[in-house]
C-alpha cells in the first residue's frame, strides 16, 4: 500500500481510502462516541501511527490522546452538512508524516448522535481488521447503553510486536525459502502476458465494466462441490482459462490478493496484513476444465504457503529478471476474490454495466484487475482493463465469457478445454505479431547526472553506474519515493515508483525527468500541526 499510495497522484489518493459508517444505539451522548473512538487509537497503535519516507521508509507510534473528530448536524444552522464533512474527510489525501491514518465525523440530529462515520487509510486497515473494529465499537456502544462495562478482549499484539519477529531469525528463514520460491515462478513467466494484444493506444487510458449474476452464486457453488474446492478456486479457473485464451500464451501469471495472517503467530494485530501473491498455471497442453481447477487450487495452495514475504522484495526480483533477460517483465493481471455476504443484490436476471473510467487504478499501470465478489445472492464481476491491451467489446465479452463458462460447467457432463474457450467467450484471433515501442529518444547528461544523483545520495552509495537499472545499482524499492522526493528537492520531476522499479537503464529512465521548479523546504512535523 506505501507503494501504490506514493504511485498514485495526490488527487486519486483519496480512492484507496476505506470508510465505515456505524449506527449509534439510543441513550448514548456526542461525549460518548468521542470517547469510543479516543479508546479505539488507544488499543491500537496502527491508528496512531505515522509513516516517513526519510531513511526507510520508517513508522512513527505516537502517544494516545485525544484527535480531531468532527461534528455534523442534520439541521440546516449554517454549519457544513453532514454530506459535505464526510465529502471533505474523504476527498482529501492523508499526509502519511503529520496525520493519523484515521478521520471520524459524529453526524447529529437535535444534538443526539445518529451515525458515526470513519475513514481508514489503507495502510492502517484491511477488511479483518475493519471486521473487528466495528465489533468493538459495537460492544463499547451496547456497554455503555446498557450501563455495564463494556469486554473488551486484552490487545495482545501491537505491529512493533510484528516488526520484532520479522527482524528474527525464524522470520529470516521463512522469508529466504519464500523469495527462492518466488524467484522460481518469475523466471518461468512471459515477459509480457498480453504481448500478442498490445497495441499503441495510450496506456494511461482504462475502461471499467461490470456484470452481475444471480446465476453465478449457486453455479459456483455447486462446480466447487463437485471438485472439492473452494467457490474462489471456481472463479479463478474461469479468469485463468480467459487469460490464456484471450493472449494464446502457455503459462498464464496473475497476481490474487491475500491474507498473511496464517504464516506467523501474529495474526491478531490490527493493522493492514494482506500482499499479492503471483500464481502462475500452465496452461500449454490445453487442459480441460476440471484439470484446470485442480491447478488453480494446488497452486494458489503453495502460493499461500509462500505468501509472506516483503512484497517489495519481490519486486526487486522481477526488475532483476527483467535485467537478465534484457526485456521488462510484467506482472499485468489482478485478481481479487470478496466474500460479501452483508450486500444484496435483489435482482433476478444478469446485467452489464460501464463504470466510470477508473483514473487512480489506471496510474498505478497495470493491465487488468478483476474482482470477482460474492455477495448474499448474486457474484457480481468487476473488470479494469488498460485500452492497449482490450477495447470494449474484448472487456464485454471477457465478462460475459466468464460468466458463460462457469454456467456451462454447472453440468458435470461439460469440460470445455482451453482452446475452446475463446469461441465461447467470442475473442477475436490475438494478433501474430507483438507491438513494438519507437526508437529511444535522446536524454540530457543534466537529467542524467540529477537522477544517478539522487539514487547516490539517498541510498549512500559511492558510485552509480547510469546503464544498471535502479534496482541493479543498489536501490530498494521501499526507497523510491525518498528519491524522486530528492528529484524534486534538485528540481527534476516525471518518473514514478513503478518506473524506477523497471529493469530500463538510469540513463534511460531519465528521459521521463522534466525540469520542475524545486520545492520550497518542509516545516517540521510539530510546526505542521501547530502544537
């Protein structure tokens, strides 16, 4: 999340913030939801915790004390509605150094609290920690309505406690076996997934698409039986056999988000605890579906046995293969799979909805994220698609395509291979040849001599050789948003986290620089805050 945060332009920021909304009991007071709250960052130093780009990145766990939470009237008496307090905490971009990651607004009618609104940075919360959360503002809300004191379960760990065992031997071990295994998987991935799809259109440019299924929920479930698998397994299988057909490659990689709180004896802290984790399925000798379930299942199984690792080691992996082989290495699918069980569709028939073009996910550069989410009576699927890589009817027919094979697989008799998925999805032949970039553009030695500079000067390295990659001449990806914060300092900006973290020679990579005008000193934090 520190990395797609500092990726992302401040004013898409915003859209990773998470937001929970709480009812408030009858009988409690403004005074009471304060204190809640006020005890909520006191059990949690991930709520009072902040994060600094100079020498690390580094955490910061500030004392427990009262914060700034918002008051918001229903009543029309000149102050901001309730409507436009919650648009303002959630439209602005947290500053990761001087604010907690955490915004609250009390929302009132005839002085009474009604609703109590939270926002989360996502580096403080996941949905497990959201989860307990809201229990335990449930349990002090009905504690103190019913005037008993409310039990709450001891904290037993803090993320220091979690930063101590990483910083272990034990945790060393566990760490090595997983980078070798991943090391393993991103040496035997195609250079580009969708190289016989890619075309010129600009890469910033996305659509966004998604179709909602009653159908699918029961379908899934029952196909999932059948195999003894998990639903999720289903689904992936289904978005594993498009890819392949849709890019006619032989192995197919893609990144799932997952939990690590099962790889260690720290599964309790409340903080964000989640990473991609890449699964690769081979897909060359056309297996039917059935096989292709087994493989999903067997290798999201020892993905998950690996899956604890610093995920931004992992990508200083991929840029060090990208290096050996001369070519950048994408890992250009996502996949999410959501068990939302307290939405509700309420529909009987499947519709197809375009989404507004996704903005934020589209800066971050990858090429597509599907999220696949079960609610209490429907699946519903959600598609992100880079323009060069699938144009609108390649995005509508990768949903309903999906859709389409897993219905078809609801009849134990079917077992559709993966050559035979294209025509029952509707995907036009993938091209025979790959696009290719233009010729490299002359770069200034000042862009040049201000990058190898920056890389020098932040990481304390004594010399930089401009023809390594940032990774190859000693730089940490974590670090990255040190160095293009010291760009800007020496009047350079253009590049951001992602692109230093290409195998592309620095010489190279500074050919995205522009001059900028420097940026004027920050205060310190305390003169930030005013205290």
């Amino acid at each position: 999340m520190w990395l797609r945060i500092h990726q992302l332009p401040p004013r898409h920021q915003p859209e990773s913030h998470i937001l929970l909304r709480f009812s408030i009991p009858p009988s409690l007071t403004v005074a009471h939801c304060r204190a809640m709250l006020t005890s909520l960052t006191r059990r949690h130093e991930a709520l009072r915790t902040t994060f600094h780009a100079d020498g690390g990145p580094r955490q910061r766990v500030h004392a427990p004390g009262p914060w700034p939470i918002v008051q918001a009237s229903v009543e029309r008496d000149g102050t901001p509605s309730p409507a436009e307090v919650v648009e303002d905490l959630t439209g602005r971009p947290f500053d990761l150094a001087a604010e907690w990651p955490i915004r609250a607004c009390v929302i009132t009618s005839g002085g009474a609290p009604k609703q109590v609104v939270v926002v989360f940075n996502h580096l403080a919360v996941d949905m497990w920690t959201l989860e307990r959360i809201e229990q335990e503002l449930w349990a002090q809300a009905q504690g103190i309505a019913s005037r008993r004191p409310a039990s709450l379960p001891p904290v037993r760990h803090q993320p220091a406690d979690l930063a101590r065992w990483e910083a272990s031997a034990e945790a060393a071990a566990l760490a090595a076996e997983a980078l070798a295994y991943w090391e393993k998987q991103v040496a035997l991935l195609p250079a580009d997934p969708f190289a016989t799809r890619r075309t010129p259109m600009p890469p910033q440019e996305a659509r966004h698409a998604t179709l909602t299924s009653p159908s699918l929920l029961d379908a899934g479930r029952r196909i999932a039986t059948r195999h003894k698998v998990w639903p999720s397994a289903v689904h992936l299988a289904a978005h594993t056999a498009l890819l392949a057909a849709y890019t006619g490659q032989g192995a197919v990689g893609q990144l799932a988000f997952a939990g690590n709180r099962g790889s260690h004896a720290y599964q309790d802290v409340l903080t964000c605890m989640f990473s991609p984790m890449l699964m690769r399925v081979d897909c060359s000798d056309d297996p039917p579906f059935s096989e292709l379930v087994r493989r999903v299942a067997a290798e999201s199984e020892q993905a998950a046995r690996h899956a604890y690792v610093p995920y931004d080691e992992v990508v200083e992996l991929v840029s060090r293969e990208g290096s050996r082989r001369g070519v950048p290495v994408r890992l250009g699918s996502e996949v999410n799979f959501l068990n939302q069980r307290t939405l509700v569709y309420k529909g009987r028939r499947t519709t197809f909805t375009w989404n507004r073009a996704p903005e934020a996910w589209s800066h971050y550069g990858a090429d597509t994220y599907m999220r696949i989410d079960e609610w209490r009576d429907a699946v519903v699927l959600a598609l992100q698609a880079a323009s060069s890589i699938m144009d609108a009817a390649a995005v509508e027919a990768f949903l309903r395509g999906h859709e389409a094979l897993v219905l078809a697989h609801d009849d134990p008799s079917t077992d559709l291979r993966v050559s035979e998925v294209a025509a029952l999805a509707g995907f036009t032949p993938p091209s025979a040849s790959p696009y290719a970039t233009g010729p490299a553009t002359e770069v200034s030695p000042e862009a040049v001599g201000a990058l190898v500079r920056a890389v020098s000067e932040v990481h304390g390295l004594g010399r930089v050789d401009p023809s390594d990659s940032y990774v190859l001449a000693g730089g940490r990806v974590l670090r990255a948003p040190e160095v293009l914060a010291r760009l800007r300092e020496h009047g350079w900006a253009g590049l951001t986290p992602r692109a230093l973290a290409e195998p592309t020679p620095l010489a190279t990579l500074a050919g995205l620089l522009a001059p900028v005008r420097p940026a004027e000193p920050l205060l310190p934090t305390h003169q930030k805050l005013g205290v």
